[in-house]
C-alpha cells in the first residue's frame, strides 16, 4: 500500500512539474481530448485565445474558412499515432504556426498536444513585404514602360533628326546648281525626289546643259554618297577599250594583259557609275551594259565567270535615244532599262531667267582665279547676253565670261571683250523674228502686240511668284497700271502663283 501511494505522489509530482514546464512555455500549449474537448490550455494560450478549457476545440481553435472539416490535425494525429509536421493556419486574428504531438495520459486517455507559436508579425512583415514588392514592381513597370516610350519618342525623334539632316544636306547639294527659274525649281525638286532611291536614272539634254552636274547632286543626295562615284565618257574612247575600262579583263585576255584587272563595274561595286555619253556606244556593249542593270553581273573580257556587283547607274546623252531605237540603233530593252527615270535639263535659252545669276557667279569665279581688278558686270553686258541664243548652253556661257575676265584690260568688261560674234546673234535674232511673224502672221499689229505684252506680264509675274509689286518694279510700270493690264489680259495672280 504504501508502495502504490509512492508511486501516486511520484505521478502528481511529475504531473506538477509538467504542468510548471508548460505553464513557463512562451508558445501557446493546448491540450485536447479525443472528443475534441479542450483539457488543458497554458497561460500563454488562454492570453491569447481566451479561457477554452472544456470547450469544443472546433468552435474556437479552427481556421473560419475551413473549420477542421477537411483537415482536423487532432484527427489526424489521434488516427495516425504520429506527430504532424509543423504547418500554418489563421485562427481569428491570428496567424500561429502549430504542431501536434498524440500521447496517451497517465489515466490512459488519447491526449493531443498542439503546440502553436504566434506568427501574426512575422505574417503581417510577408505581406507588409509581398505588398511592397508588388508596389515596386508596379513601379519598376511603370518606370521601364516610361524609359520605353520616351527611347522611342528619342528613337522617333533621331529618325527625324537624321530625316531633317538627309534634307538640310540634300538642300544645300542642290542649292550648288544656280538659277531660281521655274525649270530649275523643277529640276532640284526632281532630284531630290529620286536621289535616295537605286533606280537608275537617264539624264537628257544638250551638251553644256550640266548633265554631269546633275549627276553628281544625284550622288551627293543618294544613300551611296559616302562610296564610290566613278564618271565614264563612252564617247572618249573606242569600243574594245571601253569593254576592257568598264568590265576588266582577266589575265591572257589580249597580248598586253599580264595579270587580271578589276573593271570599273568591279571598282565601283556598292557605289554609283556615271556613263556620260550613253546613247554612242556599240551594240555589243549595249548587249553587256544590259545584264549589269538586269542580273546586277559582269563577266570580265577574257573570263566566262560572272561576278555580281551592287551599283547604282546613272547615264547621260545629248541624242534621242527613242529616235535611236526607232532606227534600230539602240536596243528597246536597254533603253526601257534605262529610262526608269528619265531627268530632262532644259537649255540656257529656255531658262534666260537664270543667266544673269549663272553670269555673275562666273564672273566671281574667274575674277578671283584671274587675280583681275574687275568692280561689276554693266548692265550693256547683261543685255548683250540675254540677246544670244547659246546653242552651247551653260558651258559656252562659262566660256564667254572665262574668257572676258582673262582678256579684260580695264576694271570693266567691254562687248569686245565677250567675244561673241554679231552674226550669231543676229541669226538668233532673225531665227526668232521668223518664228515670230509665222505664228502671227495674220493677225494684226496691235493684236501681236497685245498678246506679246500679255506673255510678257505672264512671264514676270511667273518669276516673282505673283508679287505684283516686284513685278511692276521689274518691268518698269506703275503698279495700278500693271493691275489694269493684269485684269484686262484676265490674267489671275492667285492661280499662276499655284502654277
């Protein structure tokens, strides 16, 4: 007997001091029943719960949304006989972190302890901290989306940089070609249309015109301005050499030809090649100029190998190279090859209205070569000029100035000077008096006076754009006078402006 009162007084002692142990624990400890009933809770878990001792565990201790239906983890212990691994749930207000531990009581009773620590900070921090990186990403978002748009509005913005650059450029190529005629206008604003593309281009016009002029601002405007531009004259030199300059040779090809030679094909490969002179060359070359527009290959003279080149070609001639196909001199194919686009220089004498700018920047020109002590150009001069016809265009003019400011012996230059024959103006002169009276021939003189006095007024008002009063200045009137003859002759200022 006082054996077993030993053991029983061992029992309460233990079970006092376990009861102290866990009375000290800083987790929440909670002892349940098999039937769920709460035993035993420690002091940390009744702060926090509340007292539920013999209370239903699954009234108070479960997660709201779930209520131990699918997942009871005294269930589960009680029915595996094992500790459940620590897990995480939301009791109420609470977040706790728990494990439960199944044993059997002194009374012999299925006993769970779940064990749970408070992780409510812990839990709010991750989502204090999950919130902040959602926000910074959201920022970060927002911020590399902005970064985007704004390096796209600069990418949109240095495209039209590069845009405004390639036309300031462009500009200033064909601000070189002098004259503000109409044609002129009509002719840089051509260029500047067709430069940037690698259609081939045919230039027309007669000689002195400024083919080769034209050509180089095609090139100076292109998107090849910074590679090769190589001028040929197909007229300067006989057909088997023009065959051997342009397409190379390989080595033996012909007694001379030592080693092998690059043709200007070759040479000028992702560049550009002027052929001046285009309509005067052979059949034969035109037969091999035509598979370098259409197949962009040349075989070198000698070789049977064809090599591919990139080029632009630009061509020129002062023939009518339709009237040379309708003859059967120049091939169809090669000339429609040719001919994509076709830029038409008019002559001097259709332009008049540039020659005394063509006339003056000539005269600068040599002056300053010469060295010459020359003070202006006279109007007796100007007009000596504006009478000839210049049958050799913009290149005869250059000559005639060249000319008058070498031999000049006073600080101003004489009619003598020019050097221009009489008869040639007066044949120009007499050309145009005949063409004159043929076209009004019947009509009276007042009508041939009126209609010459109409084209006269049309042409001023063309050259200053419509301005009246520049117009009137220019031909010497008063500008109530020119209105009267504007609205006699129902010329309409606004619409030749438009013209």
């Amino acid at each position: 007997m006082s054996g077993y009162l030993k053991a029983n007084d061992e029992v309460d002692r233990l079970a006092r001091n376990w009861t102290t142990l866990l009375d000290n624990m800083l987790e929440l400890v909670v002892l349940i029943r098999a039937d769920y009933v709460i035993q035993y809770m420690n002091p940390s878990a009744i702060s926090t719960f509340g007292d539920l001792r013999q209370k239903q565990c699954y009234d108070h201790l479960c997660n709201a949304d779930d209520r131990c239906q699918n997942n009871c983890p005294v269930k589960q212990a009680v029915g595996e006989k094992k500790k459940i691994e620590e897990k995480e749930t939301r009791i109420g207000d609470i977040s706790v972190a728990y494990t439960c531990v199944p044993f059997r009581g002194y009374l012999g009773d299925n006993l769970v302890m779940l064990v749970m620590r408070d992780i409510t900070q812990r839990v709010q921090h991750e989502l204090e901290l999950a919130q902040f990186n959602n926000n910074l990403e959201a920022v970060l978002s927002t911020k590399i989306a902005e970064l985007n748009e704004t390096e796209r509005v600069q990418e949109k913005l240095f495209q039209e940089i590069n845009v405004l650059k390639t036309k300031l450029r462009n500009m200033s190529h064909v601000d070189e070609m002098i004259g503000s005629s109409r044609k002129m206008r009509d002719l840089r604003e051509m260029i500047e249309q067709v430069a940037a593309s690698d259609a081939t281009i045919l230039i027309t016009g007669e000689s002195g015109t400024g083919k080769e002029l034209v050509a180089n601002m095609i090139q100076k405007c292109s998107e090849r301005s910074d590679k090769h531009f190589l001028k040929v004259n197909c007229n300067a030199i006989n057909d088997s050499l023009l065959e051997s300059e342009l397409f190379g040779y390989e080595k033996g090809a012909f007694t001379g030809a030592a080693s092998s030679r690059k043709g200007k094909f070759e040479i000028v490969d992702g560049g550009t090649i002027f052929l001046d002179e285009i309509g005067d060359i052979s059949p034969r070359m035109q037969a091999a100029l035509l598979r370098v527009l259409q197949n962009g290959e040349i075989i070198r003279v000698g070789g049977n190998k064809p090599i591919t080149v990139n080029l632009r070609v630009i061509a020129a001639t002062n023939v009518d190279l339709a009237r040379k196909v309708q003859d059967g001199s120049f091939r169809l194919d090669l000339f429609y090859r040719l001919n994509i686009i076709n830029i038409a220089v008019p002559p001097l004498r259709e332009r008049k209205d540039d020659l005394v700018d063509l006339t003056i920047h000539f005269f600068k020109h040599y002056r300053q070569a010469f060295k010459k002590n020359l003070d202006f150009l006279p109007e007796s001069i100007i007009n000596r000029l504006l009478l000839h016809d210049w049958p050799g265009n913009v290149r005869e003019l250059e000559n005639v100035i060249q000319r008058a400011v070498l031999i000049a012996k006073n600080s101003i230059i004489t009619e003598q000077d020019l050097g221009i024959a009489a008869t040639a103006s007066s044949s120009g002169l007499c050309d145009y008096m005949k063409q004159v009276c043929e076209q009004y021939g019947r009509k009276s003189l007042k009508e041939i006076v009126s209609e010459f006095e109409k084209e006269v007024i049309l042409r001023c008002l063309q050259k200053n754009d419509a301005n009246v009063q520049l117009a009137a200045k220019e031909l010497k009137v008063g500008k109530t006078g020119l209105y009267s003859k504007i609205k006699n002759y129902g010329l309409n200022p606004k619409m030749i402006k438009k013209m």
